[in-house]
C-alpha cells in the first residue's frame, strides 16, 4: 500500500526543519504493524491532501490511515524533537 501525505507548500514553510521526515517515519512506525508492505510519502503540493494506493479496502484503509495521520499530527510534541 502507498499513502501520499500532500502538505500544503504554505503549511510547510512553517514547519520546522526535518518535520516533514519526521512525519514519514512516525507514520510508518504507526502503520506498518497492519500494513508490511507500506511506502509513505510526504510532500508539499498546492494544497494538503491524503492518498491511499494499492489498498485492499480502498475506503477502509483510507479511513484508518486519515485517523492515524490525525492521531500523530496532534501528538506531534511527544515524537517531533525538531
């Protein structure tokens, strides 16, 4: 499964440095237990958005993967230590 995590090019300007990395690897920390064979992707576009590619349950995983991106970008002081 792939998921492409689109960051808004003017979100990303506010950042910190390495954020964006950071976020790549807490995603795969939190999802690859469910999903082994999972690429992540985070990177900046005209506007945030979320993709899910190569999923079984297309819906459902999309479902679940937007809950976990929520889920980590609101504790994003306990793994960030940019």
């Amino acid at each position: 499964m792939v998921v492409e995590v689109m960051i808004a090019k003017e979100k990303a300007k506010g950042m910190p440095k390495g954020a964006m990395d950071a976020l790549r690897e807490e995603l795969i920390k939190r999802l690859s237990r469910s999903y082994p064979d999972l690429n992540v992707v985070v990177k900046t576009a005209s506007n945030d958005g979320l993709s899910v590619l190569r999923a079984k349950d297309k819906e459902g995983d999309k479902e679940i993967v937007s809950q976990v991106l929520q889920d980590a970008w609101e504790s994003a002081d306990e793994w960030f230590h940019g």
